[in-house]
C-alpha cells in the first residue's frame, strides 16, 4: 500500500518532471493502491488510504477510479459498521451452502489440516457471535448446510471432520430460532437491506420505490404477454401457466441429437445479425468486437458435462474474435422462441458490447468489480430489453413472447429478493411467485436456486432488475440522443448510478 509520505513524494517528482508527468505519476499512484486493495481487508482501511490521496491531481480517467471506488467502499464501511456481523457486504451469514471453509475442507491436504482446522473452528465462532445479536439463517438453509456438512465430513481427515462436527452442532442448535421465512429477520433489516441495495447500484433507492416499481412492470410485461399468448390461442390460466403450456408445444421444441443442436445454434444466426445491424442506431464508437463475435455449440464433452453457456471474450479491438457457447445439453428445455433473446443478452447489446468497451475505457480493475456490483448484469438486461422495447421482435410474435419471457424471469427474481427479506416469504411462497409470474424456470435457475441466492446475498438480485429499470428511466427523461445516453453510461466503464 502506498502511504501518504509515498504519495507527496510521486506527486513532488512528478512536478519536477513537468505537469503532464505529474499527471502521469499521480495517475500511477491510484493504480499502485488500488491494485493492493484485494489484500486490505477492512473498508474502514480502504476508505481511510484514499482519504489521504489528493484526486485533483489525477487525469479525469483516473479520476473516475477513484471517484467511483472510493463511493463503494464508503457505502461498504458504513454496512460493516453499523451491521458488523456476517461476511461482510457479502452478506449477512459467514457460512452457507456457497461460501464457508467447510466447502473444501475434505480436500485439505496433511500440511494444511490445522489450518483449515482453525479456520472452520473461527467461523464457527462466528456464527455463535452472530446468533447473539440475532443473525440466524433460514430454516431451510441450515438444512442444506447439516447435508453438506455431512457429506464433507464424511470425506475428511479425522481432525477437519471433527471441526466440521463442531460447525454442525452450532447450526443444528439455531433451528429452533430459524423460523419458516427464507429472508434476514434481525433487527433494523431494512435499514440494513437498503445499504445492501445501495451497495449494488452505487446509489441509494427506497426498497419501497424498486418494489413499487418491479410490480409496475410486472404487471405491464404480463399485459403484453396476454395479448400475445391469446393470439396463439392460449386463453385459459394466468400467463405463467399459459408460458409452460407454449414450452411443452412439440412444434417449437427441437430433436434431443447433434442435428437439433445444429438447427438450435443456425437459427439464433440470423437474430445476431439483425442485432448487430441494428446497433449504430442506438450506439456511437462501436468496438470492433462486436463485428467478431458469433453464437457456437458447445463441445460435446462440455455437454456431455452440463456445462452451463459461457463466453470467450473478443479483444476490444475484434482481433481476437470471441463467441457465446449455447448451453444444449438439456435442449427439450429450450423451445425455439426462448432463443432469440438470448443474442440480445449474452452477446449484443448485451455483455459483449458491454465487457469490450470496458476494456477499451481503461478502468481499473477494482472499479469494475465493486463501483457496482450489479452494472453488468444489470446492462445486459437493459440490452434485451431495449431490444424488445425498440422493434427487434416487431411481426415476430413468437420471438416477442421469448422476449417477454426472459425479461418476466429478471424481474420476477428481483421481486423476489424483495418478497423474500422484507415481506417475510417463504421458500414456498417465493417459488410459487417466480412459477406465476414467469412460468417454467430458465434453464440454469431452477426456482429453489434462485431462493437459496436470494436467500444468502440481499438485494443482489433486486439491485440487477434495478439498475435495469433506473436506466430506461433515465433513458425516457433524457434530453439527448440515444446514442449520446449509451456513450455517457458506457464509454467511461463501469459507474456506480450516481456518477452517471
């Protein structure tokens, strides 16, 4: 870490040197910082090495950084300091079925049992503390942990399983305190989800307002969708049941062989390059990586594995040419109207017109993961929804109701972050409303996954739909072109909502 004497000195030399390398050399000294922030753990410490920094030395790019980092971990530090419980701004509980050192303790080599001893005997600890002050998970999530735990156990040196014992044995004791509901229920939770959400978006928005205004949308895309499904003679049943009915219809599911694969990966081709010729209408400087990115299959062994879609980044410059690998393996799940959209989010205008611009905007690192968290899936949201909102499905009905769909499934889940910490949910009741609202669950988020997240990580979920729903707001108040508004959210790289 650069200390403050450090930087009077690079500053002093610097001016030495001239005004452009002083610049130049202030500039070097944010970078130094911030690439030593991953190993500074306290935000309080973070927050307090960039107080003692001078930003008006910086160039404006730099600037940006710093601006941008220093708003995320004032609001991370302020989370901390009046909720110290937990992991943190990762979320209320130290230990669940995705984080914890439990989750590889059977694999602890024999130099490495007491360290990894230590540290499940630390978080068990932990999570004593926290019971203390009232921060106990759900009920189901200390189910899944006592399986897990089991299991690990099962599989460890006598020392880890004996510490893992432990763990459980803390756990097991909360179930009575652990209530029926699948959110936090500690006390000031909503002040305490409201600095979750902020953490997300970078700026701060009522929970109240993100739920009034997802049940807005909601209600407006099941509107549209009604239309739709009748015209397809779909009439009966709320628009969840009348989707799962649309995706069980044989004339729109592909054959379970290489040839249904083939025909699912050639038919999203023509909706890629409609979107691409589509895109100087709404966007300025164009990366060359969006004329180098493509839709494949995946190999067949990452099918044969399960492997869920991914994507190999092209260069900013689309010298390197990059592709979204389409997840098959379950295609019977993927009717062909659900596929169109799918270009708008995963390839463009979504993440891969996002994620090389990023690039070419020369942001540190550091700024890009935490300024706001939910920027870039947030982005991509807003990117296929754009696209329905700006005529990609126009005389396509079928695509339209695609379109609808995965739109339905980001908003149902952020809803439902919502329904699940401040209105008291249970699991059952929030998987009934993903069903109702969206219909079959997409083909990576079975509703019990999407609870359990919602469940371990507050306002994550939300703070995607919100970031997507406050940028087509201002995109609808703003005075300029379309174009000039994706340049301002865009071009400088990722800004927490209150920079933009």
């Amino acid at each position: 870490m650069i200390d403050r004497r450090g930087m009077m000195l690079l500053t002093a030399a610097g001016l030495a040197a001239g005004p452009a390398s002083a610049r130049q050399n202030d500039d070097a000294a944010l970078k130094a910082l911030l690439d030593g922030f991953p190993k500074v753990a306290s935000a309080a410490d973070r927050l307090k090495a960039l107080a003692a920094f001078d930003p008006t030395t910086l160039s404006s790019k730099a600037h940006l950084d710093y601006e941008a980092v220093r708003n995320a971990v004032a609001i991370e530090a302020e989370l901390v300091r009046r909720f110290p419980f937990g992991a943190g701004a990762a979320g209320p509980y130290v230990v669940t079925t995705r984080a914890g050192a439990w989750l590889k303790a059977a694999d602890a080599k024999p130099d490495a049992v007491a360290a990894t001893v230590g540290r499940l005997d630390a978080e068990t600890d932990q999570i004593r503390h926290d019971a203390a002050v009232g921060v106990v998970p759900p009920a189901f999530l200390l189910d899944r942990l006592e399986k897990g735990l089991a299991e690990s156990a099962a599989k460890a040196a006598p020392p880890v399983a004996a510490a893992l014992a432990r763990q459980a044995q803390v756990l097991s004791s909360l179930k009575p305190r652990a209530g029926k509901a699948a959110g936090i229920r500690f006390k000031d939770r909503e002040a305490y989800y409201a600095l979750a959400l902020k953490g997300q978006l970078g700026a701060a928005l009522a929970p109240a307002e993100a739920r009034r205004r997802l049940d807005e949308t909601i209600r407006s895309l099941h509107a549209r969708a009604d239309v739709l499904l009748k015209a397809q003679g779909l009439t009966k049943g709320g628009v969840g049941e009348r989707l799962r009915a649309l995706a069980a219809d044989e004339r729109f599911l592909y054959s379970d062989d290489d040839a249904g694969r083939d025909r699912a990966v050639a038919d999203m081709a023509p909706w890629l390059a409609k979107a691409r010729a589509r895109l100087p209408l709404a966007f300025a400087n164009l990366p060359g990586a969006v004329n180098a990115v493509s839709v494949r299959r995946m190999s067949p062994a990452d099918e044969a594995a399960g492997r869920q879609g991914y994507r190999d980044l092209p260069s900013a410059d689309g010298s390197k040419p990059g592709a979204y690998y389409l997840d098959l393996k379950q295609i019977r799940r993927r009717p062909s109207w659900s596929l169109p959209a799918v270009v708008h989010h995963e390839v463009i205008p979504g993440h891969m017109l996002q994620i090389p611009l990023e690039e070419a905007s020369g942001a540190h690192p550091y700024r890009t993961r935490v300024a706001c968290p939910a920027a870039m899936e947030g982005w991509a949201v807003y990117a296929e929804h754009l696209a329905w909102e700006t005529g990609a499905f126009d005389g396509e009905a079928l695509a339209e109701i695609g379109g609808l769909y995965w739109i339905l499934f980001r908003a149902a889940r952020a809803r439902m972050d919502l329904g699940v910490h401040l209105e008291g949910w249970t699991p059952e009741r929030a998987m009934a409303f993903l069903a109702d609202t969206q219909g079959d669950p997409v083909i990576f988020a079975p509703f019990t996954q999407e609870v359990e997240r919602a469940a371990i990580a507050p306002g994550v979920a939300a703070g995607q739909g919100m970031y997507w729903l406050e940028l087509s707001r201002r995109r609808r108040a703003w005075g300029g072109t379309l174009r000039e508004f994706h340049g301002k959210v865009l071009d400088r790289g990722t800004l927490p909502l209150g920079m933009i």
